[in-house]
C-alpha cells in the first residue's frame, strides 16, 4: 500500500514531532507499505523520507513545478 504523508517542512518547537515522524517512518517499512510525501528534506517531512530511506523503504516526493522553479532561482 502507498501511503501519503504531508507534514511540516519545519521540526516544530517540541522534539516529540521529530520522533513521531520517525516512528511513522520506521512504522511505514515494517508493514511493507511505501511513502509518498511532499518531496521536501526539510523538517518533518524529511524526517519521516530518512526514516522510511534508511529502513532500506520505497519513497516518493511530489513536489509541484513552480516550487522546483522557485527554488532554482533562490539557489542561483
């Protein structure tokens, strides 16, 4: 099953967000489900993304055009 996950591109102020991406993450792998989330590293997203990853799980990012776009010109 594909789950999709949106969250924060921020930890959030308290270290229980963190550990309960993680534990989403770690739950995600070991009932052989894949991740589709909102394409980002940053945050809680990117927490949930390295949990699934580093369990050796599938993931998915879907990020829209004009955010690529956005980005590459703040980078360049």
């Amino acid at each position: 099953m594909r789950i999709a996950v949106y969250c924060g591109a921020h930890l959030g102020s308290d270290p229980a967000y963190q550990e309960a991406a993680k534990k989403l993450g770690d739950w995600i792998v070991e009932n052989n489900h894949e991740l589709v989330y909102g394409g980002s590293k940053l945050g809680l997203m990117g927490a949930v993304a390295n949990s699934v990853l580093d369990k050796g799980g599938t993931v998915t990012g879907i990020m829209p055009n004009f955010y690529k776009t956005a980005s590459a010109s703040i980078l360049a």
